[in-house]
C-alpha cells in the first residue's frame, strides 16, 4: 500500500499505461510541459517524448476529432479536457462521432478513446470549472462513463478505461484530486463495470458516485451517533450501471437515497430511482429520495455550499425516508 | 513543438510609438490626437494597471478565488476601446479588464464574477459592453451576430455618424485554434459585417505558446477569409487608437470586418493559480519588460512638456481607486441562492418554483437549528 493524492494515482495510472502499450497517447491543453493544470500528467512529457504526451492547440472538438483519426492507425489516444464546462466544443465530435462509429460499422470500427474530464464543484471557482455533466454523456448509446472517487480507484480505473476497446468517458472529481489514501500498486484492481459497497450498513442505502461517495461516508459517521448504520454504495461506473449491489442493498434496507451533484431533473438519480422501483417495489418502505444539485446553471461559488449536497440536506433526506 | 515551428515574426507591424517615447510615422495609419488626448490614454492605462494590481492584491489577500492579470496588455485594450463610440458595442474576455474601464463600468463590478458573489456585474445594454466570456472564442460569434443585426436594422453606412454603428469582439491568440473564430471570420466577412476582431496576441494560452498553436501569424488569417488584417504593436496606445479607429469606421460606413492582430505579452501569470515560471525563461519577460505600454507614454509626455501636477494628480486618482476597489470588493453583497432561482427563466416552471421553496425551507429549517444550538 502507496499512500498518495488522487493526481498522483491518476499520474501512476496513466505512466503504466504508456509504459504498458506504445499505441497510448495523451493529447490536451497544457498536459505537456505544464502538467496539466491540475498536474496529472506532471513529468509525462518529458519522460514519454513530445509525441506521445502532446499539448495540444486550443481546441477541444480537435482534441476529440484527432483522437478518432488516431484510432484509424490503431491508437488508444487519451485526452484530456481541462475543464467539464469546456467538453462542449467536444460534444458534437464525442456524440456524433465517438459514440457511433463501433455501430455504423456493424462492430469493424472500434474507438478505445479516453477523455478525461475533471468535474464537480467545491473548488470555489469561476463559471464553466464546477459543472457535472455526466449524465449528458451517460444518456448516449454508445458511450460508457465511469467516475473514480478514491485515489486507488483512480490509479487502477484509468488503466482499465485505457485498456477497454469502447469508448470512456472517464470522470474525475476535481475537489477530491488532493485528498490522500492508500494505493494497493500490487492489485488486483475490482472490475471495472461494477459497483461497490463502501460501507455496509443496516437502515437505509446510500447511492452515490464520484466526489460525493466521501460526503456520503461523512454522513454515515455522522449518522452513527443517532444510532443509524448507513451503507454507502460507490456506483464507479455510470454507463452501464450495475445496479445488482444497489437492489441487493435496498431489498435489505428498504430504503434508498440517491445523492449527486449534478441537477436533479435527468440526472443519474432519476435513473437509479427508477431501476429500484421497477426491481424493489415490494422492499420499499419509502420513495426513493434524490439529494442533488438544483436546476439551475452552476451559481457563483460563494453559494455553492447551499447548492452542492452535503451532510445535513443527506441525512435529512434519510431521516425522511425512514419516517415515511 | 519547440522554437523551431515557430511563425515568422516579420509580418509588418503598425507602430506610432516606440518603447522609448520617440513618435514614428506609419504610411497607412496616423494618430492625430493632441497632448490632452494622450494624457487622456495615459490616464486610462494608468487607471487600468492600478484596477489590475489592485485586483491581484486583493485575490493574495484571499477576498477574490482567483484574478486573471491584465498586466502588459493595457494598451491593445485601452486603444481599442477608446476607439468605439458610446453607441458601439464590445464583446470581451474574461482578461479585458481596461476594456470595461474604458466603457465606463466601475472596476468594482469585475470583482464579483472572481469574488463567486455573481457570474457577470453589469447590464451590458447599460455601458455597450456584453459580459465578460470564459469559454475560449465563444463571443466572436456573438460579435458577428449583433454586427448582423446592425445590419438589419439599418444602422451601417447611413453616412449618419450619431446613427452608424460597429462592434468589436476581443479574444486570445489561443481562441484562434477555436472552431467558433474560424467561423466568426468566415460568417462575418461573407456578410460583410460591420465587426472588428480584435485579438490580443499575448504569446501564451496558459502555457502553450502562439507557436503551438498557428504556423502563421495571426493576422494572415484574415487573407484567407477575405477580409482586410492588420498587425499593430499592441503595447503602443496610440497604434492601438489609430488602427482599431479605422477599422471601426470601416465597419460603421459598410466595408465589412477587419482583423487586428495586437502584438503584446501577457506579464504575469495566466491567472492567480498558474505558475508561469514553469513554462517560459525569465529572460523573455524581462524582455517585453522594456517594452512596457505605460513607460512609453510617460516619456511622451515628458517630453512633450506634460506637467508635473498632472502626473501628481494621476497618482493620486489611482490611489483613490485603489481604496474605492478594495473597500467596495468587501461590500459586495453575498449571493443568495433563494433569490438565483428567480433568473432561471423568464417564465418560472413548477419544477423551479418547487426547488426554490425547497431551498428556501431548508435554509430556514438550517438557521433556526444554528439559533437553538
């Protein structure tokens, strides 16, 4: 076990993968000499050489749009988009493109494509640099979407993101990149497309993913004292689902509160409350409650504390659907 | 991509002005403003610095998230600006910060957007200048489309010049990699729009270098879409006045778009949170160092007689200012989620009227737990 940061697991994910396969390349805005704004892809260039970790011009529809030429020469580019609320430019390349061409061709085409896309908010920054779009890509056939949320998830979903022969949206929760935990670089590495229980407990199921996995492991310490034994489930992967924890989890509990960043109205959460309806109904005590951002644009930053789920509106929300 | 892929650097460029404060003449543009005028720009620039260094002040001291510098781009903005017309229209970037000083925006309301009090301070119908665009390029399409509007409602070559209108769109030598300038270009010169894209090519997009990002310089893009680009020394003011002016006039009188190249350097950091050290020799900043816009000015003056109580008198309005900004950076009212929820839409929805009163009884629910603990 390797305790480090969630950048550094992702920097030790993405070395192995270039060490690993010499068709892996990195493509983006400042990943080269600078390191990323972040510092993920920090003494990549330098160690893998101009060609395989390449700053790229500011463009994030070319950034996507090469990263598919590439795949034609049997690449397996990885790109990074600074920013969630800069994929945009992207979308059309990533929607139209990306997540269609395996299908157009009748499965001769493939796109190991990765793009990574810092998200969330909690940072206290500026428009565009907190937004969680995932359920944008998520809602497209074609494309899979995974979230890490610790930094041994990091390390080890990178590589398997970049190892998949589909294309990946690979999600990572900004406000987490700093935070320290331990690394097993031994493994063996959970599946990717599965979910997992983070904690195991009794009253109610906690359904989360990404940054807000650690808020919800802070609520059920902190449910703890009222004598409440909460299980928290990490989805990890958000396209597909696997939801078979998450129905085991909430026949037992009969409760479930889905928690997100990201609006309410057609986010995950209307997803995952949906499946629990359709494969639960009978173990249901409650209606499954959704703890997310409101709809509206991401607000200035100083209100995000009120906008973003936390600890108290999480443990309102179970006290609720246990006194249902 | 090294040095080696970099642009050939001998594009012609329109200087008035050299860094030493000596005027030089260009055979195709001419400042013909006075001394008072200069002063005028002077003042500008100083004003500007002082709304910049004051900013970045108050983000080290932890009342702003985060400040994007203006530092040594003061005169491609001042220029340019001071070049629009009350009834004119501008487009700027998040960086543009003399820009909105020259529009007669309180610098006080740049503050919020970096504070996370609000997303954008002012009514751009109120001062002629939109809000300030982070998405890299984006608002050189808005630029094209409210120059077709002009169009459309007849306010181009009417010869009438209270009448006759222009807009002008700034943007990075960055957001030239963008789709969306590329098409701006292209839309605005097969319309014939009266628009001028003003691109401030500092040298870097964060860390990447203009090299990386066009094998050209700038303004020979304009060639391709058809329309007239001009390259100006983007630290000499008065360059900046003249070429943007008749650009502007171009549009106003119906002979289409213009691209200016303003050839300056970004000084400082990309923002509060880069480390440009990382990324470029102390030895090229120290360079444009003695290229400074406001040093060039003053020794104009001075050499043209500008007297000492002028100068004195600067100083003293930038210093008061700097109270005014630092003292009304911390009055900024604190954002209210409640109230955000109003600006969704024009016409609320239920959904929106449901998670407002949502919040909203959260909230109360919230502060009256703190009052009885």
């Amino acid at each position: 076990m390797t305790r480090m940061s969630m950048v550094k697991a992702l920097n030790s994910g993405l070395r192995l993968a270039l060490e690993d396969d010499p068709k892996v390349v990195l493509m983006g805005e400042d990943i080269g000499r600078l390191g990323g704004v972040f510092r993920v892809t920090e003494g990549l260039q330098k160690d893998f050489g101009e060609g395989r970790v390449m700053d790229t011009p500011l463009a994030e529809s070319a950034i996507v749009g090469t990263a598919i030429g590439l795949t034609f020469r049997g690449f397996r580019p990885v790109v990074e988009i600074q920013f969630d609320g800069f994929v945009y430019p992207a979308y059309d390349q990533i929607v139209s493109q990306v997540a269609k061409l395996h299908f157009r061709s009748r499965g001769r085409v493939r796109m190991p494509i990765v793009i990574r896309i810092p998200y969330g908010g909690g940072i206290g920054a500026v428009e565009h640099h907190s937004e969680s779009p995932e359920a944008q890509f998520a809602l497209t056939a074609g494309l899979k979407v995974v979230s890490c949320a610790d930094p041994n998830d990091a390390h080890w979903m990178i590589q398997q993101a970049i190892a998949s022969d589909d294309p990946v949206v690979f999600m990572e929760p900004k406000r987490r990149y700093w935070e320290t935990g331990e690394v097993d670089l031994a493994g063996p590495a959970a599946p990717l497309w599965s979910a997992r229980i983070v904690r195991p407990g009794r009253d109610a199921t906690l359904v989360t993913y990404g940054p807000m996995v650690k808020t919800c492991l802070d609520s059920a310490r902190a449910a703890e004292a009222d004598g409440l034994d909460l299980e928290v489930i990490d989805l990890r992967t958000l396209s597909p689902l696997d939801l078979a924890p998450v129905v085991e989890s909430v026949r037992r509990t009969g409760h479930a509160v889905v928690v997100h960043e990201a609006a309410r109205t057609l986010g995950l959460g209307a997803e995952v409350a949906a499946r629990i309806g359709e494969e639960c109904f009978y173990s249901l005590e409650s209606p499954v409650q959704r703890v997310t951002g409101y709809d509206m644009p991401y607000p200035p930053s100083r209100t995000e504390h009120d906008f973003l789920p936390g600890l108290d509106r999480i443990l309102d929300a179970v006290d609720r659907a246990r006194a249902y | 991509m090294n040095s080696s892929t970099a642009p050939t650097p001998d594009a012609p460029l329109v200087q008035l002005l050299t860094p030493t404060g000596q005027r030089v003449t260009d055979p195709h543009v001419a400042f013909d403003g006075d001394r008072s005028e200069i002063e005028a720009l002077y003042r500008d620039l100083v004003m500007t610095r002082r709304v910049d260094t004051e900013a970045y002040a108050l983000q080290r001291h932890g009342e702003l998230g985060l400040w994007p510098p203006a530092l040594g781009q003061e005169a491609a903005q001042v220029g340019s600006a001071r070049a629009l017309r009350a009834h004119d229209f501008a487009f700027p970037t998040y960086r543009d910060h003399g820009v909105a000083w020259c529009r007669g925006v309180d610098p006080s309301l740049l503050l919020g957007i970096f504070r996370g009090s609000d997303l954008g301070g002012w009514d751009p119908a109120d001062h002629g200048i939109a809000l300030p665009n982070i998405i890299i390029g984006a608002q050189t399409l808005h630029a094209t489309g409210y120059a077709m509007g002009l169009a459309l409602e007849g306010l181009v070559g009417s010869g009438d010049p209270d009448r006759d209108s222009a807009v002008i769109a700034y943007f990075g030598d960055g957001a030239t990699s963008q789709g969306d300038v590329s098409e701006a270009l292209d839309w605005a010169a097969v319309h014939q729009s009266p628009v001028v894209f003003f691109c401030e090519n500092n040298q870097y997009a964060i860390s990447v270098p203009v090299a990386s990002q066009t094998r050209v310089p700038i303004v020979q893009r304009a060639a391709g879409f058809g329309l007239p680009g001009v390259r100006v020394d983007g630290n000499d003011v008065l360059a900046c006045l003249a070429v943007t002016r008749a650009a502007l006039q171009r549009a106003r009188d119906g002979e289409g778009p213009t691209l200016i190249e303003a050839v300056t350097y970004r000084m400082g950091a990309h923002t509060t949170s880069d480390d440009p050290s990382r990324y470029r020799d102390a030895s090229e900043v120290d360079a444009w160092q003695a290229k400074d816009p406001l040093e060039r000015v003053r020794l104009l003056l001075v050499a043209e007689g500008t007297s000492d109580d002028f100068f004195a008198d600067l100083a003293a309005d930038a210093d008061a200012l700097g109270v005014h900004l630092r003292a009304a950076c911390q009055q900024i009212p604190e954002p209210d989620l409640a109230e955000l929820f109003d600006h969704v839409f024009v016409e609320s929805t239920v959904e929106n009227r449901q998670q407002q009163a949502e919040h909203v009884a959260w909230r109360d629910a919230m502060e009256g737990s703190v009052v009885a603990s």
